[in-house]
C-alpha cells in the first residue's frame, strides 16, 4: 500500500518558474511514489471574499495548469475542495474540540487580522481547522508544504491527536510535513531581488509567450562585466547562470562559464540564450495549456471523477468518525 499524501492549492494567480521548480515539480514526482490527493483549496479562499464569478474560473485554470505541467489524473486524485462536502463534517467535528485561545494564537491568524482588520472572521480563525480536516479526510501521513506552513501543521497534528485521545481510538495518524524547501531549486527574481514571487512582480508564468519572455529576460539586472579571469559571480549573475542551469544544457552552460572565465562574456548573448531556452521549455506546457484551456468538458470530467475519488475516500473517513462518536447508522 501507497502512502497517502494531501495537499492544498491556494487559488492565487497563474502559475510561474518559480512555482513549477518548487512545488509542482515535487508534486509530479510523487504521484509515481505516493497515493497522492492534490485539490484546489476554493473553501480557504473565501475568508478574503473573492468575486462569484471568479471562483468557478480560477478553479478551472488551476486545474489546466497542473494537468499541463505533468500531473496525471492516471496517477493522483486531483479534485476541487468545494466538489467533496465530506469536508465539512469533518470540520466541524473538529472545530467543536478546537479551542479559542489556540486558534487565536496562530501567527497565520494574527497575520491575516492584522492584513484585514475590516473583516477578522470565523473562516479565518478555523481555517487551521479545515486544513486538518483536508489532511485527516483522507488519514494522509505526509503533506508536502512550504515553510509558511508548519504551523498549520502542528495544529493538525494536534487535532488529530486529541480526537484519538478523546475517544481512546488510534483512528487518525499524525500528518508528517514533508518539506518542499530542501529538495526544490529556488527559483530567482531576474530584478536582482532574491526570489521569483507573484508579490515581487518579477515572474516569468507558464503561459508566456516567446516575446514576452524574451522582454522580460532582456531586462534583466547585471553588472559592469568580470574584470579578472575566473572571478566569483556576483549574486546577480550567479541568477542568470540558474536559469542555464535548469532550462539549457549542460554545453550550453559551460560555454557561458567559461565565457565568464575568461572575461569575454556578453550578457547581451546571454540573456538571448535564456529567453530562447525558457520559451523552448514552456513551449510545450504552453500548448497543452491551451488545449485544456479550450476544452472546458475534459476539465470537468476531471474534476468530477477527481472528486469521486476523493469522496471515496472523504466518505468512509467520515462514516467511521461518526461511529466513534458515537453517531449510529
Ligand atoms: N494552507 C495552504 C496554503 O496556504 C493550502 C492548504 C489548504 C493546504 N488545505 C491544505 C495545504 C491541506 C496542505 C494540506 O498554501
């Protein structure tokens, strides 16, 4: 038997390089190791009350753009949060055993407050809650998150350890983090800033075009050039040699560091190279993005059998919570 891996999917914007290298990639890789239960968390969305007719959409274009990246349907449950109910049982469940003073105390909690002091609501104070539920639904014992998130996860571990106690059951096993950030490539800004990020405004998406992406990489920051032979890169050229080094080859890579060796380096060469190597590596994604993109019922025959599985599963988690409850029939 697999083990069982859950993960959530913020609904934030189309998805960049950075993204891909980080945790898409991770998640295209474990589909093949792991039973693995990936949704888009539309649910969670609503504490910052997003636009009807938005929902549906970003929903959909989240869905396409992890199918295009590699995630097989094949393989990995991929569903939509709001398609499985069974949730919601389990939420409240969990909620009546959650405790005001800890739920206040969550940093991601004080945060959001803080972010939006006009709107502090109940969703925003359980949302550790129903991110346990999404985990325990499916009795998952690793959950591939970022940094951001380990908090949450406590609270999940904690939730699910006081449901066994409680009941004096070994019901629910603790959810493992399984973290993203040792084994993902951290993806630079090419603005000089650390990082590619939707916040930073520096992301080179999927979905861009040739030229666009060329406009982008031909903006990048440099410098005035080495001045010695086999000179350390300054952080700024170090970036430019991490794009060589994840979308061209490897020829292509020695050739610019020995370039760099030697001092006669042309960043203008350079940049053309990587606009030319990231375009060839999102060109493919890009057309199958498209493809989905133009045929709404494939999506949403995969959403549905998506959440067919995942209510399988949601749903005999449920029935025997009910049981230990003590909820009969
Ligand atoms: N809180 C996660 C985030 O902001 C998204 C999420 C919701 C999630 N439910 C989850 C992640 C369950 C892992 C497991 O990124």
């Amino acid at each position: 038997m697999k083990e069982i891996v859950v993960s959530g999917i913020r609904p934030t914007g189309n998805l960049h390089l950075g993204n891909y290298f980080g945790a898409v990639k991770s998640f295209i890789q474990m589909q093949n190791d792991y039973n693995c239960y990936f949704f888009i968390a539309d649910w969670h969305s609503l504490t910052t009350r997003p636009k009807p007719e938005d929902i549906v959409q970003s929903a959909h274009t989240i869905l396409a753009e992890y199918l295009a990246c590699g995630i097989d349907p094949e393989k990995a449950t991929i569903y939509v949060q709001s398609d499985v109910k069974e949730v919601l049982e389990l939420y409240l469940y969990l909620n009546m055993n959650a405790y005001l003073g800890e739920m206040e105390r969550c940093t991601t909690f004080k945060e959001k407050a803080r972010k939006q002091p006009e709107n502090v609501n109940a969703g925003l104070l359980t949302y550790p809650t129903l991110m346990a539920a999404d985990i325990l639904q499916h009795k998952a014992v690793k959950v591939p998150v970022g940094k951001d998130q380990e908090q949450n996860m406590e609270m999940a571990r904690k939730f699910a350890r006081r449901f066994n106690t409680m009941y004096g059951v070994d019901f629910f096993p603790e959810p493992q983090n399984f973290s993203l950030s040792e084994k993902a490539v951290k993806i630079p800004g090419l603005d000089g800033s650390g990082k590619m990020g939707k916040s930073e405004g520096n992301c080179i998406y999927l979905m861009d075009d040739s030229e666009t992406i060329r406009k982008k990489v031909m903006k990048a920051v440099t410098d005035a050039g080495p001045t010695a032979p086999n000179s350390p890169k300054p952080e700024v050229i170090e970036n430019l040699f991490t794009f060589l080094d994840i979308v061209s080859t490897k020829d292509t890579y020695d050739f610019f560091n020995e370039k760099w060796n030697d001092c006669s380096i042309r960043y203008g060469d350079l940049k053309k190279q990587i606009a030319q190597d990231i375009a060839a590596f999102n060109e493919p994604i890009r057309e199958r993005l498209m493809d989905y993109a133009a045929n709404k019922p494939l999506l949403e025959k995969i959403a549905r059998q998506g959440a067919e599985k995942a209510r399988e599963s949601a749903a005999q988690t449920v029935k025997e919570v009910r049981e230990i409850i003590g909820f009969k029939g």
